[in-house]
C-alpha cells in the first residue's frame, strides 16, 4: 500500500468530543478536519458504529480518515450509545433510538461552524447497514452514502439467516456483541465516571442471541431496519461495495436494481474489508474511488462518476481450493445495468446418470440424497474475514456425501455472472428439511473450487414469513437461488452441482434425518452466463491511505482452523481461534487485547447432537488501571428446542465485577 506522508493539507484531529442529545446522553466522537475548516467550512463523513473509537477501529480509523480529511473534508467517528466513550446502554443492533440518535448527530455536524452543512455516511458492516437505514429516513443535511458489506434485507440476506436456514454465524455474531458489550469507557476520556457507565453496560445490554432466537421467521422484529421494504424511502445517492468471499455481495446488485436515485455498485474478490485493504487481492486505490464520490455528491465537482456504468465486478479465474487466498486472478468488468443485457439466464438440464448439459438430452427419474452431517465442514464461514481456514476448501469431502451432476469437459471457457438457481422437484420423508446446493469449478486433476452456494429451509418453500411444514411423500417444486458471484470456467474444466440435505457449520440443521427424492427431469440447474466482449474494464490504481498507527504488539495477530474427526464416535468438529493481538496505542498509552475461540460439533447421522459455542476475552489497561471480561456462549438443541446457556464475567484488577449466568430454551419454528 502506498502511504502518503505527508499528507498535503495539515490535519487537525480532536480526539474525544461529547455531542448532545435531546435527551441528554452525550455520544463520544474523534473528529478529523482541515486546519482552518473552522473558518472555510468543509463538508462532513460520518461513521457511526459500536466498535469503539479509541481503540478497536483506531488503527483502521488512522488510515483512512486523515487521507480522506486532506481531500477537503471532514471525518467525524461517533460511538453509538452504550459503546466506546459514550453514555447509555445498546440493548440491540438498529433500534429505533440508534437511528433517531443518528438523526440527531447529522444535524448537530451540520451545524457545526467547520462543516458547510452537507454530511456524507460511509461504513462498513454495521456503518454500511445504519447508513442505509439513516438515509430512508431523509435526514435534510444527509447528501450521500457510501455503504460497504452491508445488507437491505434483515432476514433473508444477513448474518442470521439464510434461506430460512438459521446459520452458526448468527451464534458467532451475537457472541462477538455479548463481548464488545461488556468492554468500558476510557477513563482517560470520561474520568471517574467510567465506573459508573461500565456498570451501566454490564447490567442493561442483555443476552442479545436469546431475543434473535425469538423470531425465526421474517417477522416484523427483521422488518425494521429492513429498507427493501421501500426503496423508495432512500433518495440520496448510494455507493454499494462488497466482495465475492463477503457474506453480504447479493445486496449490491439488489441496490443497483431497485434504488430510484443515482446508485454505484462495486464487487471485488474481497472478504468483509474495506477494498483498500480488500483481501483476497488485488486491494484497489479506493479511497480516491471514494473522494470521487463525495466530490461529486457534497461538493458538486463532476467527476465523471454519475455518468459511468453503474455497476463494476471483478470476474474471477479459476483458483485450486484452498481455505485462505492471498490472491484472486481475474479482471474488472462492467454491467450498463442490472439485471445486464450481457447477461443470458441459460437452463442446463440434471440427469439421473449424474449428468449436466445444457444441449444433449439426459435421461430422467427419481434419485435419493440422505446426507452425512459432516457435508459442509469444507464450506469455510457465512462471511469471510481473510482469515486463514474460513474460506471453502476442496469440494471433493462434501461432493462425497451430497447428490452430484456434473458436465463433460467445456470445450471453451464460460463465464458467469450473477445468481444461479435451481429448480428443484422434490419429496420428503420429514415435514421440517433443507435444501443446500453448491457450485463447483472442477479442474482436470479432479480438484473441486466452491462458486457459489445457496440454501433453503424447505418449509420457507412459499416464503419466510409463514413457513409450512411438507407433506410427506407430497412433490414439491422450489426455487434455490445461490449467492452472486462472476466466475470464468475455463475450456477442460467441469462445472458440478452439488445438493445435500444439510450444510453444518455454516447453518444449523433440521431436527430430524431427512431423506430426500429428486425428480430429475423437472429440476434445473440455470446459470448467468456472460455473452460477449469479456475485455477488461479500467483497472484501479494500487490502494494508498495516510501513515499508520503508531503501536507495539506484545502478540501479534494470528489465526487457525482446525476440523478433526474422533474415530470412535464419529463426531466431527470444527475448532477455530481468532486472536486479535495484544498491542499498545503509542499515542495514549492503552493496550488492549481481544481473543476468540469457536467450536462446532456433530455426530455423523443425528441433528440434534449439533453443538456450537464460543468465547471471547477481552483485555484493557494502562497506568496500574486494568479490566478482563470473560464470556461465552453455548447452543445446542432437540427436536423441538433450542437450548441456550451464557456466562459473563468482567474483572477490575483481580476483583470480580460481575459473574452473570444465562439460559433460555426456545421452541424451533419449523427450523
């Protein structure tokens, strides 16, 4: 990465300031601006998240806002209320006092004597999703919006559930919550009174994964927040990115399709980053790509950006499977819209002799799929974080245990780009069963690359807000859609479709065996295909940003995966470690430390030994000042319940603050 240093204007940042709510909960923010904005007002980015702006996304925070400030802006990071430095308790992801404290803040920046009174709102994850929901909303100062691995879609197309399947991501994410929960304010920021807020925090966040639990269905609870509802609501421009191993790239082309105003969409072959840290790479220079934005949109310069296509993916090559890349060869390509003209939704048909063609004609009938439960443990995560392990591996473990068909050589590359989707006729021999359904580059040595995938719980079969139950021996024909994706299967390749009746750890499974029968002769595989000129699009410079964060790691980043089978009982697991580093902010002195583990297990032929659990252990001192907090999370199941158990600690010093048990058992809803 190139580090421009220095920067070309002087930078003033003001590392902790106190904004006022009506309420009166102050909410904490580090503002970055020109020096000499006070007297020739700048327009303003906002990014509003929980992630804590002293320390956790400090090191992020310094690479970008400086670079973006020095283009002429200015960057204000707001913790949300009940995170970081600001007052009050945040009981759940996107409440209603979240957006309105939102609200309030747009309008507070606007009227700040530095700002010119247009404000911009970029995030990534959770600042990509408020950032959406803030702009349904019409804030008047709100000009803009840059939305990065983010979603329209609360419940069909979000970290909790897929499909109408409830995936093991959602545990992993409302324990990454249940941590960041317990973590207090600075007191080199609020003083004394960060005793008091932390307690505050402690006692009134609450079990998060309890409440998620409670709706399994697209209720109105996932709704909210949800701005596919109404497109309509959103006026202002929007610039949609996210990437190929990102658990949130459908959104994009959803935004591009239906939002009225001027909208952007950008997928690279990134994990949940930002494209200019994008891994896999190539990382592109995306913080002049974002200036272009912001220029065009808050200051009125064109640019040229409102007049390119609106839509720019990266169309991968083949790659040899493997859970982690550095690197995904392939190029830049353009779309005039979406849906694209270049793009040809093309029928291949399923053979009962494992066939798949798309021109010869293939013999039909019924065939029978009941899958081991170690069918998915090669899948990686829901979401990808670049890290080693959580990406899909070789498909030939789980091609072994799911129904395959697969076509002869091609005799020239094809290119795909969008969602596939099977048609799928069906019986069952359970009322509650899902359909997992898996894409594969097959390499002339027999090596299996995951493309794409896609599940549906079968009882979602009409929808996700009145699931059913099957009818046993009843035929049923579904759709399957699998996630986005733009992809080069090269000539001497196969491509191979793969469906199993289950996908553990990536999503829970049903409560019962399942058997399923497939009518081959009215099941479909159909695949975007891409006709026509393939040249590249413009390429991106390499990426740049300001200097980076000053700090020392006393241990260093490191990540592993490991999956192991215990011979006696079959039971296969899944043990992954995240440490995010014990490092020292040089500036402020704070060191802090944050390391999760995570396990998913299961028996061979029993769903409801399905176990996960995860924890995560936070550290922070400075100056003879030190807290821990300590907590974890563990699911598990029967045929008709989940059955959830959690346990918080938080330590000052060696004292005990607080040691706080949970448990809930929740009825399964057709899941």
């Amino acid at each position: 990465m190139k580090v421009d240093h220095p920067l070309p204007v002087t930078v003033r940042e003001i590392e902790h300031l106190e904004i006022p709510m009506p309420d009166g909960t102050r909410l904490a923010a580090r503002i970055w601006m020109p020096d000499g904005a006070e007297a020739q007002a700048v327009p303003a980015i906002l990014e509003y998240i929980p992630y804590r702006k002293n320390d956790k996304t400090l090191e992020r925070d310094h690479a970008r806002a400086p670079w973006l400030t020095a283009q002429g802006y200015a960057y204000v990071r707001v913790d949300l209320r009940g995170t970081g430095e600001s007052d009050g308790v945040m009981t759940d992801e996107y409440t209603e006092t979240e957006l309105q404290d939102g609200c309030d803040v747009i309008a507070w920046i606007a009227d700040q004597p530095w700002c010119d009174g247009g404000v911009g709102i970029v995030g990534i994850s959770w600042g990509g999703f408020n950032g959406l929901q803030l702009a349904a909303l019409r804030p008047p100062a709100l000009r803009a919006v840059v939305s990065i691995c983010s979603t329209d879609d609360r419940y069909a197309d979000d970290i909790h559930y897929m499909g109408g399947t409830m995936l093991c991501d959602h545990l992993s994410w409302a324990s990454v919550m249940f941590g960041i929960n317990t973590l207090p304010p600075d007191p080199a920021h609020v003083g004394d009174r960060w005793r008091e807020l932390w307690e505050e925090r402690l006692d009134g966040s609450g079990f998060w994964l309890e409440t998620w639990m409670q709706h399994q269905t697209r209720d109105a609870f996932w709704k909210h927040g949800s701005v596919c509802e109404d497109f309509g609501d959103i006026e202002v421009p929007v610039y949609a990115v996210s990437g190929w191993a990102d658990g949130y790239c459908r959104s994009v082309f959803r935004l591009v399709e239906n939002l009225k105003g001027p909208v952007k969409g950008i997928v690279g072959p990134w994990s949940h980053r930002y494209p200019h840290v994008g891994a896999p790479g190539p990382a592109i220079d995306w913080l002049s790509e974002e200036t272009r934005w912001w220029d065009q949109w808050l200051k009125g310069i064109d640019t040229g950006i409102a007049d390119e296509p609106p839509l720019r993916v990266y169309l991968q090559d083949h790659a040899a499977p493997q859970s982690h890349y550095a690197h995904r060869d392939g190029h830049w390509i353009t779309e005039p819209a979406w849906p694209s003209p270049n793009v040809t939704p093309t029928e291949f048909a399923l053979g009962s002799d494992g066939r798949l063609s798309r021109s010869e004609e293939v013999p039909g009938g019924w065939l029978t799929i009941a899958s081991p439960l170690w069918v998915g443990f090669q899948g990686g995560k829901w979401c990808s974080y670049a890290l080693p392990g959580d990406q899909p591996g070789d498909q030939r473990r789980d091609d072994a245990g799911s129904l395959c068909f697969e076509t002869g050589p091609l005799a020239g590359p094809v290119h795909m780009v969008g969602d596939a989707r099977l048609t799928l006729t069906f019986t069952s021999d359970r009322p509650v069963a899902q359909a997992a359904v898996r894409l594969m580059d097959v390499a002339p040595d027999g090596a299996a690359t995951r493309v794409s995938y896609g599940l549906l719980n079968l009882t979602h079969r009409d929808g996700h807000e009145h699931p059913e139950p099957l009818t046993l021996g009843r035929t049923y024909t579904v759709d399957v859609p699998m996630k986005h994706v733009a992809q080069t299967f090269r000539a001497g390749h196969r491509i191979r479709l793969g469906l199993s009746t289950s996908y553990f750890p990536i999503a829970w499974p049903a409560p019962e065996p399942v058997t399923l029968r497939v009518l081959t002769e009215r099941s479909t595989l159909v695949l975007p295909l891409r006709d026509g000129d393939q040249s590249d699009a413009a390429p991106f410079g390499p990426p740049r940003a300001a200097a980076p964060l000053e700090q020392e790691f006393e241990v260093p980043p490191t990540a592993d995966w490991s999956v192991t089978e215990d011979r006696t009982t079959g039971r296969v697991t899944a043990d992954i470690r995240v440490h995010e580093g014990a490092a020292r902010i040089t500036g402020h002195g704070l060191t802090h430390s944050a390391e999760c583990t995570e396990r998913y297990s299961i028996l061979p032929g029993d769903p409801t030994s399905a176990e996960g659990e995860v924890s995560w252990i936070h550290e922070m001192q400075r100056d003879g000042w030190a807290v821990r907090t300590v907590t974890h999370t563990h699911l598990s199941c029967d045929s008709t319940h989940f059955h959830l158990r959690a346990r918080m600690q938080a330590f000052e010093g060696d004292a005990t603050v607080r040691d706080e048990t949970y448990s809930a058992t929740i009825p399964r809803h057709a899941m």
